[in-house]
C-alpha cells in the first residue's frame, strides 16, 4: 500500500543512521584532505617533478590501447614479477599488491581481526594504522616514542607481552617524524613478537636502510612499499612482501580485480623507467639537505632530522604560522593539534628548488608577522 509506514522506520533520517551505523564509525571522522588549488602543495609527500615528454608520449600511446573493455588481471602477474625485480623481493617470498598501501593495511587488518585481537603501533606515526585497525574492529595500542622520536624499545616489549599483538607497525623511515628507528631496536623486536611484524618502507626512495633483504631471516616479518612516494601516488599501487604462508591468507579478502588496467599497464611502463623516477628521488634527497640548512638558520624553528622526502620541524605558534603560509598560498602540514607529542610541530614536503625557496620566504615573512603583529 502507498503511504503506510511500518513504525520500525524512523520518521527523520538522523534516527534512522543511528539505528543502522555501527555507534564506533560514527563516532569516527572522515579521513580529510584539505582544497589545494592553486597553492604550492607540500603538504602531502609527492614527487614534485613531472615525467620527461618521451615517457608521456609513451604512457599516451600504452593506456590508449589498453583492453579497457576486459577486467584487469586478477593476479597482476606481469606487474608482480617487475616488482619483484625492482625492488629485490628475496627468492622464496611472495608479493601482494594493494590499491596503494592503504588498501594493503585493510587485508592485513581483515585477516587478522580475530575477537579481542589487537594493533601495536607508535605514537606518533602514520595515522591509517590505527584509523584502519579501529575500523576492522582490532584494538589499538600506541606506545609513546620518546622525546626525540625513537623507539623506547622496552615500552614496546613491555605493551608486546601485555597485549599480544596479531598485527604490529612500524613506518621506517617514521612519518610525521622522518627519522629511521634503530634497525637493532626492530630485531629485538621481530624475535620478540608473537604476531606479524609489518616493516612500512614507504620512504625507502629516501632512505638508505630496508628489511627487504632480510626478511629470510624473520618469519613473523612482512615488509610493505609503495609507489605513492616515489612519484606514482595518483596510480595507487602498494605491495608486500614475505612468506608465502602468511600472504596466501591476506589474499584471501584482497577484492579480486584491486588493481584497475590503467594502474597496471601504465606502473609497468615506468618500472621500466625506474631510472627517471630514481634520478628525482636522488635529487629530492639533495633539496632535503638544502632545505634542512635553510630552516635551521632561521630563528625560532627547529629541524628534526629526516631521512624521507620530507622535514618536520618546530616553531612557537606553529598552527599561526600555518594559517600565515596559506595566506600566502604555500600548504604544509600542521600536526601540532594532533598528538601531545607533536606540539608546535609541522611536515613540509620537500618540493622543487622554487618551491622550496618560495616556502622559505613564506615562512619568514609568516613568521615576522606573526611575532611582528605579537611580539
Ligand atoms: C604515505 C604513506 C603510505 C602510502 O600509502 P599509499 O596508500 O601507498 O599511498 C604508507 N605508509 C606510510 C607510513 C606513509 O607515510
């Protein structure tokens, strides 16, 4: 009949989300990404630099042909073995691709959701661990760095055997920090844990450290990499890499076509051009110097250092000074707000020379208005 209304349907839509959403993902907030029209973005660690016209034309002519018509292939064979080769998975390990990293800490996180299990992380670092862990029903615990950002490696053990972590993370190189922990402080670690032990190298472009090589030698270790950082974020391509064993499982929720054709075809042709994207990665890593130095000599901020493509550093006033910057459309990162740990603190994203030098004059003249306007 037209307009009769069982009474189990709420009259007004509020009622009506409360009654079907789970009461912990609406208490959530989306994850949020701020407008960046116009401004000189770097606040998000990409690459600055575009792709040489002959790679262009090259991309045009693969994604034009490209079957668009036909699923992707399911298992992304070919993508898998240059993945491999490039990024020297050991023999014996296998690889799963993820629509970028993210998705990749979903699986893990879907995998092993038992009843009562928990997430180890620290704090602070990359925030989907503990927003995708939540949202798959894991605990999470986040054991505190200390004062300088490093591992406190017996609060570490100490929550480990407390809790007893399913799935623990550790982003080395650490974002929002930049820094590598101590590769010792991480084997104590691994032989310590009786869960996985999930190594995210998503600033190995930067970085001259990995687990990748070792991970024959720790079967509780996975070791997670992006394309996103080195200069691939838009195509969304993540992967890790360990035993067979353990990933046979994770593949088991993976959504069979994850990786769209564009995806596949378009990161195999620049794989095949690693070289461009490791040139502008070297080149990044000499602007971080350049602007390491640069920040330092100004008064009033502090450099932490950094072995990723990007710094953070302190400065009284440091949300003033964000809001200032963006006045004078250059967009960083403000973490101070966001953990007691990060107070006072932003994350600029190493950019081009002219972004970079754009920056630093924004940030001064910011920072003379502010203390100008305050003082
Ligand atoms: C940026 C970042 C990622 C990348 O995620 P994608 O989904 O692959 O883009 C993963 N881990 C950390 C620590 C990051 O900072």
């Amino acid at each position: 009949m037209m307009n009769e209304q069982s009474p189990a349907i709420p009259s007004d839509i509020a009622t009506w989300v409360e009654r079907v959403v789970r009461d912990d993902v609406r208490a959530l907030s989306s994850y949020h990404v701020p407008p960046s029209a116009g401004m000189i973005k770097l606040d998000a660690m990409e690459n600055p630099y575009g792709l040489p016209a002959d790679v262009q034309a090259e991309i045009g002519a693969i994604v034009a042909q490209a079957a668009f018509n036909r699923y992707p292939d399911a298992e992304a064979h070919e993508l898998k073995a240059l993945l491999r080769e490039t990024m020297a998975v050991p023999a014996g390990m296998d690889v799963l691709l993820g629509n970028g990293s993210d998705e990749i800490i979903q699986m893990l996180c879907q995998t092993c959701a038992r009843p009562g299990a928990v997430m180890l992380g620290v704090e602070p670092s990359f925030v989907m661990f503990a927003l995708v862990a939540k949202v798959c029903g894991l605990r999470f615990v986040g054991v505190p760095l200390t004062v300088d950002y490093q591992l406190d490696v017996d609060a570490v053990l100490a929550a480990m055997a407390e809790h007893q972590p399913a799935l623990s993370f550790f982003a080395y190189p650490n974002n929002p920090t930049g820094n590598l922990f101590a590769a010792a402080d991480l084997e104590r670690i691994l032989r310590a844990s009786t869960g996985l032990v999930v190594i995210d190298e998503a600033y190995h472009p930067f970085a001259q450290a990995s687990f990748m090589p070792r991970l024959p030698e720790f079967p509780n270790l996975l070791v997670m990499r992006t394309v996103s950082k080195l200069g691939l974020a838009g195509l969304r391509l993540g992967l890790i890499a360990g035993r067979p064993e353990w990933l046979a499982e994770f593949d088991k929720v993976r959504l069979p076509y994850n990786l769209n054709v564009l995806t596949q075809c378009v990161a195999k042709c620049m794989l095949g051009h690693h070289a461009v994207l490791d040139a502008q990665a070297a080149r990044i890593c000499e602007e971080r110097g350049r602007l390491s130095t640069r920040l330092a000599s100004i008064r009033g901020v502090q450099v932490h250092p950094s072995d990723a493509n990007f710094i953070l550093f302190k400065a009284a006033r440091a949300a003033d000074i964000f809001e200032a910057l963006k006045r004078r459309r250059v967009l960083i990162k403000k973490l101070t707000g966001s953990h007691p740990a990060l107070q006072d603190c932003l994350r600029v994203t190493v950019g081009t020379p002219d972004e970079n030098d754009a920056f630093v004059r924004a940030l001064n003249a910011s920072m003379e208005e502010i203390g100008g306007r305050h003082a």
